[in-house]
C-alpha cells in the first residue's frame, strides 16, 4: 500500500480525509492554531530552512541575499534560525540545505566569503585553490577543474547535517544533487524526500536547472539525465533508492500527466504531492484516490 501526503498552502482537512492523505507538510509561517489542528487528525511536518536570511558571496566577489539561501557555513545563522523555529526537531524537514544552483545565475558559483574560508580550513579545503580551479572552468569548460568544489560543498553540507540532527530533508533529484552539495550516500538522514519535478517551475526543476546549465557541466548532466522524456522521474526515483542508506520518499509536482508520473514510483511507501491549493483538487480526486490500493496505472503504457 502507498501513502500519499501533501506539501499544502490551502488547509483543507476534510478534503484531506476524502482523498485518504495521511501526511501534512506546511510552510513554517502557517499559523500554529492550523497546525496543532492538524495533528488531530494527520502526521505533520514543517518545512525549515536551516540557511534563510543569510549573505552568500559569488565567485565575481558579489555579496547577495537570496532569501532562503544564505551561506551554508554560517555557524551563527544555524543557530539563529534553529533557536527560532519553534518546533520539535522530529517535527522538521530541512529544506534549502544547500547551495544555490545553476537557476541561480552568477551565485550557483557560491561561496567564497570568510566564512567558507575558515570552514574550509576547518574540514581540510584551501577555498583559495578552489576558486582559482573554478574561475579555470569558467574559462576552459572542463569539469575536473570542478571535482574539489563539489566536495567541499558536499562536506560542509555534511557538517551541517551533523550538528543539526534533523532526520528528514528535501534533496534534489540526484543526477542534479552534487551541483548543491546534497549527497544521498552520506547516511546522516532517516528519510530523503527527492524532489522530482521535470518541468520548467523554478530552482531543483529538472526542466529549470538544465536551461540554465552551460559547457562542460551542461554537457555531463544531460549525459546523467538522458534521456528526458517520460521514464525520466522513475529513473531518478530508482537512483536515490539504489544511492541512499535513508527511507526515500518522492515528491512529485502535481501538473500535467500526475497519473504517469505517480505511477512510475508506486513501489514507494510514501509518496508526497507539490504543492496542493485549492485549484487542484479536482485533478487531485481523480488520481489519489487510488493510491491507497495501488491501482494506478500507467496512460503511457
């Protein structure tokens, strides 16, 4: 039997119910009235952005704020923002435990401020190496110059993870993971929820993130993905279950062709939905219903 939950901006119960969803995940603005109502009646999370309202600096020297992506090697800002959160951590999923991605322009090549010089220090990274590896790239398109990069951030990720115990996370879908420093073989999560989403809707889309890749990096990703067509969520479905030590469970954009996608990861125990309002019940309905005794077939087939 498979389980469906909902990333949710409308609170809906009663609609909740009807469709036999099980699980809530809110945004950690929603009000906790809404909240401890919740809780009668589903299992809830809520999304935590362990990063939010810090400064990253780009590899052009460009300080910028990007909301919910501050540097990840801001000790004082995982701190700040645990201390404020205001639920049990078992309550948690980490969202934006990352770094910015090729969506985000100029700051995917993020970060080289003083911070990230003395974690890298730290953890056994000399940040000035990278950086001149990464400006090489920039210039020649070759991904090895890449390779150091990637596991710094991919180390100090782990740090994070390390200190903060927090046990469930959204991770990118994984041929897209290392751009970020998300690692599903790292065994510091319970449960990895893989963010499958195909189209072009914005950051850990597949369909953004490529746009915005070029060269070399453009070049091995698409090698990963291939080939995009509709095969491609149960693909990466099977990558983070065959990648992970941690439970995994998918989430998948509600949009186009849901009963396609759903059932190309029927074999999970929990499948989650981005995002439900109240516009989408009604392709909602006609799908997860079925979820429950696992009666959802493929059109394509």
């Amino acid at each position: 039997m498979t389980e469906v939950g909902l990333y949710i901006v409308d609170y809906d119960p009663d609609i909740f119910k009807e469709l036999g969803v099980k699980s809530l995940i809110f945004p950690s603005s929603v009000p906790r009235e809404i909240v401890e109502d919740a809780e009668r009646e589903f299992e809830v999370f809520i999304d935590f952005k362990p990063f939010e309202g810090g400064t990253i600096e780009n590899i052009f020297n460009v300080k910028n704020r990007l909301g919910p992506l501050g540097c990840p090697s801001d000790i004082d800002l995982w701190s700040r923002n645990l201390e404020k959160v205001g639920y049990d951590r078992e309550m948690l999923i980490l969202d934006f435990v990352r770094y910015p991605s090729p969506a985000y322009k100029d700051d995917f090549y993020t970060c080289f401020c003083d911070k990230c010089r003395e974690m890298a220090s730290m953890i056994g990274y000399n940040l000035d190496d990278i950086k001149s590896d990464v400006k090489l790239y920039l210039r020649n398109g070759d991904t090895k110059f890449l390779d150091e990069w990637f596991r710094l951030k991919r180390d100090v990720i782990n740090e994070y993870l390390k200190w903060a115990s927090i046990k469930r996370a959204f991770y990118f879908t994984p041929s897209l993971s290392r751009l970020v420093g998300q690692d599903y073989r790292l065994h510091r999560l319970d449960v990895i929820h893989p963010m499958i989403y195909i189209e072009d809707i914005g950051p850990a889309a597949i369909g953004t993130e490529v746009k915005y890749l070029s060269g070399g990096l453009r070049r091995l990703i698409l090698s990963w993905l291939d080939p995009i067509d509709n095969t491609l969520i149960g693909r990466e479905y099977r990558k983070a279950v065959d990648l992970s030590k941690a439970r995994v469970e998918p989430i998948i954009n509600i949009g186009d062709d849901l009963q396609s996608k759903l059932s190309q990861v029927m074999d999970a125990g929990k499948i989650y939905l981005f995002t439900y309002t109240r516009r989408n019940y009604g392709i909602l309905k006609k799908v997860v219903g079925v979820l429950g005794d696992g009666d959802v077939e493929d059109p394509m087939v």
